[in-house]
C-alpha cells in the first residue's frame, strides 16, 4: 500500500507540474498577444506597399494574425468558454478589417494556420480537461485509501490498547495472587509456631504431671509405711503379712481403733477445709465452660457465615466453569471443522496436482502427434513446393517468350506510328497541292473527268484493298484468338501458380499458426511444469511446515509430559504432606486424647485411694506412651519442616510455570497479531490478483476483436485483390484488341502506299486520321485507366503493408500479453501457495493456542484446586487447633452459656472423630486430584447443575435472618438460669462420685447418645481398639459437619441445634470428682485455666483474622475469575473474526 501512495503522488506531482507549465505557457501567449496587440496602432501604416509588389507585408500580417489566434486560442481555456465560435468571430472581425485594408495573397495559409491553432487550442483543453479529472480520480483514489489506513489504524490502535489493558489486568491478578499465595505461606508459618507452642505447653504440663505422680508416689509410700508401722500391733502374730488389705481387716476392731480415731479427725479437720475450695473450683469450672460455650458458639456462627458466603462464590465460580466449559467444547468443535477442512483442501489439491499431472502427459501426447502431423504436412508442402517450382520455370520461359515478341510488336506499332506521321505529313502536302492544283484546275473540267475516272478507279482498288485487309484482319483475328488461348493457358498457368503461392502462404501461416502454437503449448507447458514445480515445492514446504509444527508439538507435548510429570510429583509430595500432617494431626488427636485420659484419671486419682497400685502401674505405662509420642511429634516437626521447605520450592515451580504460562500468553497475542497482518497482505493480494484478472479478461477481449479485424482486413484484401486481378485481365485484354488494331492500320497503310490515285489517298488518309484519333482517345482513357490501376496496386500495396505492420504489432502484442498472462498466472500460483500456506499456519497457529488455552484453563483449575485444599486445611486446622486447646478458653462475652454446662469434655472428644473422618476422606480426593482437569470440570459443572436444579435462590439470606432471633433468645435465656443450672450442675457433680468405671460408661452408653465420645475413650483406654469408620463418621464436630454439609440442610440448622443443647443439658451428667485432692493441685488448676483463657482469645483473634483474609481471597478469586471470562470472550471474538476473514477470502 506505501508503494502505491507513493508512485500515486509522484504521479500527482508530475501532474501538477505538466499543468503548471501548461498555464505558464498561456501566460506567457497572452502576454505576448497583448504586447502586440498594444504595439500594433493601425495596419494601414504597417502595410504600405501592395502584397503584389513584396512579399514581406504578408509575411507580417500572418505572423499578426498568428499571434492573435495564439493569444485568442490560450485565454478561453482560462475562461472555461466554447472556443471555436469566438475564435470564428475574432478572426472574421479581423480578417474583415484586413480585407478592408489590405488584400494579400496568403489567405490560405493563414486559415491553415488558424484551424491548426484551433486544433491544438482544442487538444490542449482536453488534456486539461483530462489531467483534471485524472487528478480529480486520484485525488479521489488517495482519500478512499488514507481513510482505509485510517480505519485499519484505529483498528489497530483499539486491539494494542484492549490488548495492554489485558495483560495489565493479568499483571494485577497475578500481583494479587502472589501476595495472597505469601500471606497463605505466613499464615501457615503462624501456625506452625502456634502448633510448636501448644506442643510446648503440652510438654509442660507432661512434666507437672510427672511431678505430680511422684508426689502421690511418696505419699503412697508413706501411707505403707504408716500402715506396716500401725501393724506392729499385739495381734501381728496371730494374722499373716499376706496383704495390706488383710491386715487392715484382721486388725479394724482392736489394731485401728485408734488409727481410724486419728483419720477420723483429720478427714472432719480436711472437710471444714475442702468444702469452701471445692465451692471455688465448681465456679471456676462453670464459668470456664460457660466461656467455651460462648466461644464455640460465636465461631460456629462465624464459620456458617463464612460457609454461606463461600457457597455463594462457589456458586459464581461453577457458572464461570460452566461457561468455560461451553467456551472449551465450542473450541473444539470449531477446531475438528477446521482440522477437516484442512483434510479437504489438501485431498482437493493432491485431486488438483493428479489432474494436472494428467492434463501434462494428455498435452505432451497432442503435442507429439501434432508434431508428427505438422512434419508430414511440410514434407507434403515441400512436394508440392518442387512441383510448384518447375511449374514456374515453364511459365517464367514462356512468359519470357511472350514478352519477346510483344517487344516485337511494340517495335513494329512505333514503326508503323512514324510511317503513319510521315504519312500524315504527305497527306497535308498533298492537300495543300490539291488545294492548288483546284484554285489552278477549276476551269478544266477535262482534267477534272478524268480525275473522276481514277478517282472511281482508286475506289475499286480501295475496295479490293479493303477486302484484302478484311481478309487480313480476320487472318489477323485467328492469330489474335490463337495468342488469346495461349495467353489464357498461360493466365491459367499464372493463377495456378497463383493459387499454389496462396496454398504456399497459406501452409507457412498454417505452419506459424502452429509452430506458434506449439510454443505456446511448450510455454504452457513450462508453465504447468512450473506449477507442478511450484505445487511440489508448496506440498514440500507443507510437509516441512508440518513437520516443523508435528516437532514443534511434540516438543510441547514433552514439556507438557514433564509439567506432567512435575506435577504428579508435586501432587505425590502434597499426598505424602498431607499424610504426614494427617499422622500429625492423629498424634495431636491422641496426644489430646491421652492429655483427657490424663485429666480423668487425675480426678479418679482424688477419689480412688484403694486402687493407688493399677494407677501407680498405668502412670508408668502412660509415661512411656508419652516419651515415645513425644519422640514422635519431634521426628514430625522435622518432616514437617522438610516438606515445608518441598511446598516452597513447588510454590516457586507453580510461578515459574505461571510466567511461563504469561509467555506463552504474549507468544498468543504475538501470533494473532502476524496472522491478522498476514489475512491483511492475503487480502490486499487477492485485489491485486482480482485487478490483474479483470486486466487479463479485457486485454483477451481486445486481443478477440483485434483477431476478428484482422480477419475482416484479410477478407478485404483478398476481395481487392481478386478485383484489381479482375481489371488487370481486362486491360491486359484491351490492349490486346489495341495492338491488333494497330496491326490492321499498319496492313492498310502498307496498302495504302501501293495505291495510286491522289483522291483515293486523300480519302483513305482522312478516314485513317479519325481512326487513329478515335484510338488515341481510347488509348489515352487506357491509360489514364492504367494510371488509376497503378495508383490502387500501390495504395493496396501500401495498406498490405500497413496491414502486415500492424498484424506484426499484434503479434508482438499477442506475445506480451502473452507472456504477462504467464506472468499473471504464475504470480497467481505463487500468491495460491502463500495464501495455502498462511491457511496452513493459521490452522496449525489456532491448534497451538487452543492447546496454550487448555493447558492454561488445566493450570488455572489446579491452582484454584490448591487454594480451595490450602483454604480447606487451613480451616480444618484452625478447627482442630481450637478443638485440641480444650476446656477453660474465655473470651469477654457471656453469652450462649446453656449449651454445654453439663458437658465438660464434650467439646473436645468430638475434634479426633471428625480429624478421623477427615483422613478416611483423604484418598478419594487425592485420588480425585489425579485424574483428568478437562473430566473434573466436567463433573464438577454436572454437581453444580444438579445443586442448582435443587436448590432455591433465596435459602441463605432467609437461614441466617431466622438464625439471628434464634440465637439472642438462647443466649438471653442462658443468661437468665445461670444460677439454676449452677445448682443442678452442683447436685450432679455432688452424687455418685465413683460411678465412672469401664462398666458403667458402656451402661450409660445405651441411655445417653451424645456421651458416646467419653465411653470411648475410656473403652479405647481399657482395650486399646481402634474406633471403626462408622463411630467416627457419627461423632464429628459440628464444625465439621457444617463445612461437609450440603445447601439442603441448612435450613434445619437452627433447630435441631437448639433441640441437641436441651437433650444434652438434660440427659448429660458429669462425673463427680474426689474430695482426696491437694491444695498445690487446686492453685495449679486455676492458673493453668487463666493461661489458656488468655491463649485461646489470642487464637480466636487470629482465627478472625484468618477468615477475613480467606474472605479477600475469595474476593480476589471472583475478580479473576471474571478476568478470565473476559479474555476468553476476546479469544472467542478473535477467532471469530479470523474465521470470517476466511470464509470471505474462500468466497
């Protein structure tokens, strides 16, 4: 397109230059005419002397009258008026004003002249005209063109600045996300060091406890000793030392008395002490579960809120995935059409070289036989040629002896020309004599008889003379119609000879024709070679193009193998991770577990005196269960650490593989770009190329006309020919008649000189004298006929040769369109294989950004699939952390007493059950993160139909507002019987305080169904068996079971809640514990619950905050979720246009 703006103005500027000079050049004429306009004063004084006399006058005047028509000629054109009638009018004014004054003789050449500078006033005004309206069309032409590059511009300008504001959307998100994915990672950290701190804590209270058991130790071995040392009584001899409990039944009514006197004491001393300590811990105990209660309460409210919303977005997310997956399948339907149509034009073109290839070898074959036919055609012409040869030598001989003897008779008709003058002179002397003799003679009459005689005498021998000439003349007339028959054998013989030229000319056009032909078959020839060449070099660059795209794709398909395979290991690694955190989170749960076992027997340890030896042995056991999962959690903590480290540098993969994803993105947009400029050049070609076909079809036309003119001149020719042949015969045949006449006159000449008689003579001569008149007459109109033959032989002549030069011209034209046809087609057949070419690229081009896309939407899916599990084990353990921390957490507000104020360990027992279900859920997903994206959005998008068929639109605003009431009722009411409740749980804990053995507990599991946890453990305790899948599935936390719960259930929330807290309140019963309790243990208790009061508002804070931020990212996932909706629709645009393009260029 440059190049033709540029050729274009330059011809503008030539243009503009070529009307310049025209109009300088007018100027400067009419300048001049008015200079000499006012130079000239009167022509009466420039012209003094008559024309007649000199001739410089006229000479003047011409040149006035000439610079008057310039000057009249060169200022209409400027004034746009019609030229020819003012000039007439100008030029009679004048030419009347001259004729008044002067009358000179060069009239005619100033007319001449002025018709001329009419002529060229007329021609100048039409290349005016003409350079106007060419530079009005160009001009015209260059607007349309700086429009198309305007809008192409603009078009441009709009995809470079769609395309920046794209990949400043994706710099944002991907910025977002990778401050997201750090503040995850400091999240985690966080909470492993909360996690090493609680194992710290948890340490050393193992170690308090440890003490604690060496206390009751010592004090179990100073009661032996005090018992042995109250046994050496009187009475030792007549009792065993088989047994301390023996002794002390052997010895109660004689050896005790005094024993169980002092105990006595001591335990009414201890009562009126324990009593107020006991009333202290009972509140504490209350008021720190009444803590956890509102504590648990308040995050179950915040964790279903946050469940709400993150359906909510789970929802937008699954259309966006549904889209996406339409978007995908749409892909892949338009890239089979593509791929097929690929299929059919290269079968069409394979079809198209076969038949090619036919058409060559069919043309080769007409060639050879028309070869062979052409030979035999010019071996038969040469023969005839010969023959024809020696037909012309005869007829060359014969004409030679033809033209001998009518030399012959031309010498003797000049011969008898001077005998007729000579004769001519005697007959004129003779009348002069005559006249004298009658003016000397006219009174003899004698003489004048006697002339009569020989008068009548020369009669009778004119007319014996007369018959000898007749005989003559018809002797002569035989001897004429001899020479006739042999003058039209040899006529015959002339047209033969002519015919046989025509066939002769006739076989060499034949053989031009087809030797002509023939090149043009060996040029088309060559060009078909050519085609094929090209159509072999064209299907050998495909098939490198192909091979270079099938390397290409196997290349990607490599480094997809190897992304692959990098991440299967990384999924093996998150697999071993989360296995290990499993078992972490197990030990944890068992550790939990055994610290509540711990605890139970701490407060069955107060109350169980009898049975210090089983606890002694079982403290021991527990001990060593202790070093070693202490042991454990320390080798935990290091594999903990190390796979840390693996996820970092698997967290450094995944963004090396999003900027290699950002990569292949520009890559994209970098191909889209080449292939729109390169649908712009195959555009702009195939005008070219339709320009250059209607060039092509109208210089054809021409070339057919000028074919068919050529014909009609031909025809024409031939038609003058014949009749000029016709005329040559004719006058050949007059002069024949003119000769033999001339014989007859010479014959009766011969006669006339052997007469005698004057009269006679006179008589003879006169009629001969208007004879040879009335010859010469005929003679001269012969040969005025001749001269008009001649001059119409060479006019022919002429336009025979005028006609060969332009039939010349015609073939040099013929062979230049010729050859620019050859030209045109091969250029075609080069811009056919471009165009193939680019449609190939295009396919192959659009086959690598779908597999770019689709690797792109797998990538985006296993991301998203991280952030949901990292989401997802970061509440869970945020869950478990809080679950694992136990009775005794306060926060500020008092609200929810009620729900667990009979319960003291229920809030705990529940977090291993369901952390158990959560690890028998760990092989199906990540048996589920290892199959296919493609059929997980798949199934995922089936899920969210099949949710969004069942669940209404208006369920989760409704839940929470009837939650709210709900739950300021239940907290007012708890607030309202807090001292009831404390009465009761008092009168509770104050029966049955050593009811709590193995027995009892699988008793009370028949009648209480939430306790169930607690006769668990001690059964767990007993036998050591693992709970089943079942019991575990049935005792999860309500935490859990609200993030595993559908949509569905959410609605019966509230109330079965509510209806669970009131079973519990009034089927539950804690145990009881022992008044046998130290004051050190009673100070220990109370510190440690203050403690962990202050540590658990810590975490619940950071829980919050924790939220808020999984919040924001949820955020932050709609916005790029969105984002990517937004590209894909560009994609979809794109490829639709592109696909437009196509279709228009196919059409």
């Amino acid at each position: 397109m440059s190049k033709n703006i540029n050729e274009l103005r330059q011809a503008l500027q030539k243009k503009t230059q070529e009307t310049l000079k025209l109009q300088e050049e007018a100027a400067k004429l009419s300048s001049e005419s008015t200079a000499r306009r006012e130079g000239r004063s009167s022509p009466s004084s420039i012209i003094g002397v008559p024309t007649m006399a000199s001739p410089k006058p006229s000479s003047s005047s011409t040149k006035h009258s000439s610079t008057v028509l310039d000057s009249t000629s060169y200022n209409f054109p400027s004034s746009h008026s019609s030229p020819p009638k003012s000039l007439s009018s100008k030029y009679e004014s004048e030419s009347g004003s001259h004729k008044k004054s002067v009358i000179f003789s060069g009239k005619e050449q100033v007319e001449t002249i002025l018709e001329e500078y009419a002529e060229q006033v007329r021609d100048l005004q039409k290349k005016l005209s003409e350079n106007t309206e060419q530079h009005e069309q160009q001009k015209f032409a260059l607007r349309q063109s700086i429009i198309e590059l305007q809008t192409s511009l603009e078009n441009a300008m709009r995809e470079k600045e769609s395309l920046s504001e794209l990949r400043r959307k994706e710099s944002h998100s991907q910025e977002g996300h990778n401050s997201r994915l750090r503040a995850t990672v400091d999240e985690l950290k966080t909470a492993s060091q909360l996690q090493e701190e609680m194992l710290k804590e948890s340490s050393s209270q193992i170690d308090y406890l440890k003490k604690l058991v060496q206390g009751h130790d010592d004090v179990f071995e100073q009661l032996r000793g005090l018992l042995l040392h109250y046994e050496g009584g009187p009475d030792q001899k007549s009792y065993g030392y088989e047994s301390i409990a023996s002794v002390r039944v052997s010895y109660l009514p004689t050896a005790f008395a005094r024993i169980l006197q002092d105990f006595e004491a001591e335990v009414l001393r201890l009562k009126s002490k324990f009593v107020p300590l006991e009333d202290q811990i009972d509140m504490m105990q209350r008021e720190s579960q009444s803590k956890t209660e509102i504590l648990l309460q308040q995050h179950q409210d915040s964790v279903e809120r946050l469940i709400g919303e993150h359906e909510q977005d789970l929802e937008v997310l699954r259309e966006a995935a549904k889209a996406s997956h339409s978007h995908a399948n749409n892909i892949q339907s338009q890239m089979e059409i593509i791929q097929e149509q690929a299929k059919n034009q290269k079968s069409l073109y394979l079809r198209q070289i076969s038949q090619l290839e036919g058409t060559i070898s069919q043309l080769r074959s007409e060639l050879r036989e028309a070869m062979r036919l052409s030979q035999d055609k010019i071996e038969d012409l040469e023969k005839q040629l010969h023959l024809v040869h020696s037909e012309m030598t005869e007829a060359q001989i014969e004409r030679d002896q033809y033209s001998q003897e009518t030399g012959n008779l031309d010498d003797e008709v000049q011969q008898l020309l001077a005998e007729l003058h000579k004769k001519d002179v005697e007959l004129n002397l003779e009348k002069e004599q005559n006249k004298r003799l009658w003016d000397r003679d006219t009174g003899s009459s004698i003489t004048i008889d006697n002339l009569r005689r020989e008068l009548d005498n020369k009669n009778m021998e004119l007319q014996r003379l007369d018959s000898i000439v007749r005989s003559l003349q018809m002797e002569c007339e035989g001897q004429v119609q001899r020479q006739m028959s042999a003058i039209k054998e040899r006529n015959d013989s002339l047209e033969r000879e002519s015919s046989i030229l025509a066939q002769l000319n006739s076989t060499k056009e034949k053989l031009h024709k087809a030797s002509q032909e023939l090149n043009e078959r060996k040029l088309s020839l060559d060009s078909a070679e050519r085609v094929i060449a090209d159509l072999r070099c064209s299907h050998l660059e495909k098939e490198r193009v192909i091979e270079c795209t099938n390397d290409e794709i196997n290349k990607l398909r490599g480094r997809v193998d190897s992304k692959r395979q990098e991440f299967q290991q990384l999924k093996s690694e998150s697999e071993l991770l989360r296995g290990v955190q499993s078992d972490c989170e197990s030990l944890k749960v068992q550790l939990a577990e055994k610290e509540k076992v711990i605890e139970i027997l701490q407060k069955q340890v107060e109350g169980m005196t009898e049975i210090v030896s089983q606890h002694g042995r079982t403290a021991g056991a527990m001990e060593t269960e202790k070093s070693q999962l202490i042991k454990e959690v320390g080798e935990k903590k290091v594999e903990l650490q190390e796979l840390k480290i693996s996820q970092d540098k698997k967290d450094s993969q995944i963004r090396q593989l999003e900027a290699s994803l950002s990569d292949v993105e520009l890559e994209k947009v970098k191909l889209m770009n080449v292939c729109s400029e390169r649908l712009r050049v195959l555009k702009e070609m195939k005008l070219e190329r339709e320009e250059l076909v209607n060039e092509i079809k109208a210089s054809r036309i021409e070339l057919s006309a000028l074919a068919e003119e050529a014909e009609i001149i031909k025809n024409d020719y031939r038609e003058k020919n014949e009749d000029m042949e016709a005329i040559v015969s004719k006058l050949k045949i007059q002069l024949k008649s003119a000769q033999i006449e001339l014989e007859q006159t010479r014959a009766t000449l011969k006669t006339m000189e052997g007469s005698d008689g004057h009269g006679n003579a006179m008589k003879v001569a006169m009629g001969m004298q208007k004879q040879i008149t009335a010859k010469r007459g005929q003679i001269d109109a012969l040969q005025s006929k001749i001269k008009f033959l001649e001059e119409a032989m060479t006019n022919a002549t002429k336009e025979k040769h005028y006609l060969k030069e332009e039939r010349n011209r015609l073939s040099q034209e013929l062979s230049c369109m010729a050859s620019l046809n050859n030209k045109l087609a091969g250029e075609l057949e080069i811009l056919k294989s471009q165009d193939k070419r680019l449609k190939d690229k295009l396919v192959t081009m659009e086959a690598a950004l779908d597999k770019a896309s689709l690797q792109f939407a797998e990538c985006q899916c296993i991301i998203q699939r991280q952030e949901q599990e990292v989401m997802r084990y970061k509440l869970q353990h945020t869950l478990d952390v809080k679950e694992l921390q136990g009775p005794g957490h306060t926060v500020g507000s008092s609200s929810l007493k009620q729900r667990y104020s009979s319960l003291p360990h229920s809030s705990s027992a529940p977090s291993c059950q369901t952390f158990a279900g959560h690890i028998s859920h760990m092989p199906s997903k990540l048996n589920y993160t290892k199959e296919d994206p493609l059929r997980d959005l798949k199934q995922l998008l089936q899920e969210l139909r099949s949710t969004i068929d069942e669940i209404p639109s208006a369920i989760l605003p409704k839940t929470e507002s009837d939650s709210d009431p709900d739950l300021s009722s239940t907290l007012e009411a708890a607030v309202r019987d807090l001292p009831s409740e404390v009465t009761r749980g008092q009168e509770a804990f104050s029966r049955d305080a050593l009811s709590l053995h193995t027995a009892d507990l699988e008793e009370q599991e028949s009648t209480f169904p939430f306790t169930s946890s607690v006769s668990q453990l001690s059964a767990r305790y007993t036998s050591s068996k693992k709970p089943s899948f079942e019991d575990r599935y049935k005792d999860r936390s309500p935490v859990h079971s609200l993030l595993t719960a559908p949509l569905d259930d959410l609605k019966a929330a509230p109330a079965p809640s509510f209806e669970r807290r009131s079973s519990l309140r009034k089927n539950c019963s804690p145990p009881e514990p022992t008044t046998t309790t130290t004051n050190r243990s009673v100070s220990f208790s109370t510190s440690t619950s203050i403690q962990t009061g202050e540590s658990r508002e810590n975490t619940c804070r950071k829980l919050q905050n924790k939220m808020e931020n999984l919040q924001n990212l949820v955020e932050t996932m709609q916005l790029k979720n969105q984002a990517m909706s937004t590209m894909i629709r560009c994609q979809e645009k794109k490829i639709e246009q592109a696909k437009e393009k196509e279709k228009k260029l196919s059409k």
